[in-house]
C-alpha cells in the first residue's frame, strides 16, 4: 500500500541519542510523503509446534495425577527426538470441573473433573516436523497445534527488504519530483515498521492418526517492511 502525500513547506526534527536535543531540517520546496512495502520470503528454519494431554477423573488429584504421568509420556519422547529442554515451555495448566444437564432434574450433575497441560517446543529440523507430531500421538498427545514456521535469524532477510524499499521510495519520489516540474529529491525523514508473516497449519487428531505419516509442507515465509519516506523536491 501506498500513501502520497505533498506540502509546499515542511519542518522535519530528528531526535539526537548523543546530544539529547533536536535538529530542525527546513524544506524550501515542496515535500512528498510515501509509504512503501516490500516483503521478502525465505524458507522456514524453525517450526513451532503444539501439544497437549486431557485427562478425566473423579476427584481434582486423580486428574492432575494422571495427567502429570501422561504429560511426563509427551515430554520424554519430545527429549528422545532431539529437542532440548530449552525448546520445551509449557504453555497452560488447567483443571475445571466437569457437568453434565439432566434433562429430566433440570440441574447441572457433577460427573468429576478435568485437567490439561500444554507444551510448545520448537523443532530446529524442520524436515521432521510431521515425524515428530506423530510421535507425539503415539506417546499419548490429545490435541496437536501449529506448526507455526520461522525464520530464526531473519536479520539478512530483513536487510534486503529495506534496502528494496529504500530504492522503490527514492524511484517514486523521484518520479513524482519530475512531473512537478523539478529535477531531484532530498531526503528529509524515514520511518519504519516491520511485521513477519507466519503460516500456521492446524492438525487435527483424526488426520495424525488415520496417515502413516503426516505430511508437512514448510512452504516459505515472509518478512514485511514499510518505510515512511520524507523526500524534499529541488532543482
């Protein structure tokens, strides 16, 4: 998306980190604004998974227990495929009790209660992420979520991206600097902002289970930036 926008004078301030004070640029021309995008896709070095067990029971202690033991299950087989344990956070305990209506009472019947736990890693072998969610299945998960793909270190990625749209910024002004009759561009202001574009694919229980293999598609990723560009028209 492209936002223009033109002043006949304008009165741009930098922020100064070593001197704390600002300094005023003075426009003596006319001034375009543009907002330019680029985004850069790469593939995916990280994949984030989700995974979770749900236990029942009659009492709050046998729930938590029993879901302690299947819980420990996913977390072994997660340390055997080769995740670190500083790939691996828990991400939510919960323990509620559990009601069913009877139709016939009209009230709400305590049948027990229920309790969960949630991990997430992350699978620096991407490759294996479809491996992996298997894996978890079998060594008791009740619920998959993710993968969610990453670029761990995006910083090159990032840096085209800027560069992109650092020269698309100073081609358009420079355009719009011709058709309003002057010959070059100065510039006065940049202002960014950077999002990444993460695709995330939701695994079911019945696909994991129903494929002798889960298939994983990485795919790539994006990373999006926008510069805010502050050009001086001049002659």
């Amino acid at each position: 998306m492209k936002n223009i926008a033109f002043s006949a004078l304008a009165m741009t301030a930098f922020a100064s980190p070593a001197l704390g004070a600002e300094v005023q640029i003075q426009a003596s021309g006319p001034v375009v604004e543009l907002s330019v995008n680029e985004s850069i896709s790469a593939k995916p070095d990280i994949a984030t998974i989700g995974a979770g067990v749900t236990t029942e029971a009659a009492t709050a202690v046998a729930a938590m227990r029993q879901n302690a033991g299947e819980m420990d299950k996913v977390i072994k087989r997660l340390k055997a495929l080769g995740i670190k344990a500083e790939d691996i956070q828990t991400s939510g305990i919960n323990l509620s009790p559990r009601y069913d209506y009877d139709q016939t009472a009209q009230r709400q019947i305590f049948r027990g209660y229920s309790a969960s736990n949630r991990v997430s890693a992350t699978l620096r072998k991407v490759a294996e992420t479809g491996n992996v969610l298997d894996a978890l299945v079998a060594a008791g998960a009740t619920d998959l979520s993710g993968p969610d793909f990453s670029i761990d270190n995006d910083s090159a990625v990032k840096a085209k991206a800027r560069q992109s749209a650092m020269q698309r910024a100073q081609a358009e002004a420079q355009q719009y600097a011709r058709w309003a009759g002057y010959t070059g561009v100065r510039l006065l202001e940049v202002s960014e902002s950077i999002s990444a574009g993460r695709p995330m694919v939701m695994k079911s229980m019945d696909s994991a289970m129903e494929a002798m293999a889960t298939p994983v598609e990485p795919g790539r990723v994006g990373t999006s930036v926008t510069l805010t560009v502050k050009y001086e028209m001049t002659r």
